[in-house]
C-alpha cells in the first residue's frame, strides 16, 4: 500500500494514520488543496505582473 503518497504532503496536521483509513478523502483533500494553491499562485502572479506593468508605466522608461 502506498501510504507514503498522503504523508506530509498536504496536510501535515492530519495524522497519517487516518489519512490512511480514508484514502479517498485524503486523496480529495489533496487535490482541493493542490488546486487552491496553483490558483493562488495564479493570482499571485497575475498581480505581481499588473504590478510590474504599472510600475514600469510610472517609472522612467
């Protein structure tokens, strides 16, 4: 059994233990955590851009 997969990898406060028992749910977890995570980084990332943009707008050229 695979059970190293769910270890550590999104939800470090879980125990390992009941990740396990509840594979699907742990897998689930980890995909909705995963998902929130790369939006974010998409957002963030959009924001730093609109910011770099404006700055080099404003700024001396």
């Amino acid at each position: 059994m695979p059970t190293e997969v769910f270890h550590g990898t999104c939800s470090p406060s879980i125990d390992s233990r009941l990740m396990v028992t509840n594979e699907h749910s742990a897998v689930e977890n980890c995909k909705t955590v995963l998902n929130n995570v790369a939006d974010n980084k998409w957002r963030q990332d959009r924001e730093c851009d609109k910011m770099d943009s404006s700055l080099r707008i404003t700024g001396s050229a």
